[in-house]
C-alpha cells in the first residue's frame, strides 16, 4: 500500500470516528474539542479530518476557522481527495468556491473520483471542469 493510500484511509477512519463523537456531545461542545485536539495533535492524518470536520462546523468561532482555513490551504490535495471519498460534494463547492481548487488539479482530482468510483464527485468534478477550464479538442486526424 502506498504511503499516501495510507494515509486516506487513516484520514478516513478518523473522520468516522469523529462523526460517531458528534452525536454524542452537544454541537459546541463539540467545537470546543475539535479545536482543542487539531492544535495539540501531531498526528497529519487527524488533523487533516479535524480540520475538515471543524471548518465546515457552523459552531466553531472566526478564528478557529480562520486556524483551520490556513491548514487546508496547504494541504488542499489531501483535503478534497478526503471530500471525494465521502462523497461531499457541497462541501468541495464550497471549498470552490473560495478559490481553492486550482486548474491544474482537477484532472488529478477527476482520476481518483473515477478510480475510487465515487460518482457523485466525479460528475461535479466534471462540470466544474467543462464551465471554468473547457476540454481541450483532440485531432485524431492522420
């Protein structure tokens, strides 16, 4: 298994468990906690699901926002590849439009939703890339 491969399905596994916590303790409360674990944690592929599950949760404050925005930026591949899996395609709207997907990745993206058979991500990934990029005419023509 390759060591990014790892570290998806580790991503993964920790954003299950993250959501099982949630029903469990009240929405701030919540907040609170995944602020308090994403700045004490070492571990990338927790705070990689931290993050993501704090900066779409409308409970947490402007500046822990602001906090996990920050780290998103930076790991913009991991973070969406992560979005494909769970099939969250409001969420990659958003984080589109906020200007985070740039071109030049959606390609990437494209292929991972397809290898991955997440069809919901891939049809979007696909409009997206039809209305702001276009696909390039191919000349087969000898």
């Amino acid at each position: 298994m390759k060591e990014n491969e790892k570290f998806q399905m580790n991503v993964e596994v920790v954003s299950k468990a993250l959501q099982e916590q949630a029903g469990v303790r009240g929405p701030q409360e919540e907040a609170r906690g995944l602020y308090k674990k994403f700045i004490t944690t070492k571990q990338e592929p927790v705070r990689l699901a931290v993050a993501l599950r704090g900066f779409f949760l409308p409970q947490a404050k402007e500046e822990e926002k602001e906090a996990y925005a920050a780290y998103l930026k930076g790991r913009i591949r991991p973070a969406v590849v992560a979005l494909i899996e769970e099939d969250q395609v409001e969420k990659l709207e958003i984080l589109e439009s906020l200007g985070w997907l740039e071109g030049k990745n959606i390609d990437g993206f494209i292929r991972i939703a397809r290898q991955r058979q997440k069809n919901a991500a891939l049809v979007w990934l696909l409009h997206l890339k039809k209305e702001k990029y276009g696909f390039k005419d191919r000349d087969f023509s000898l």
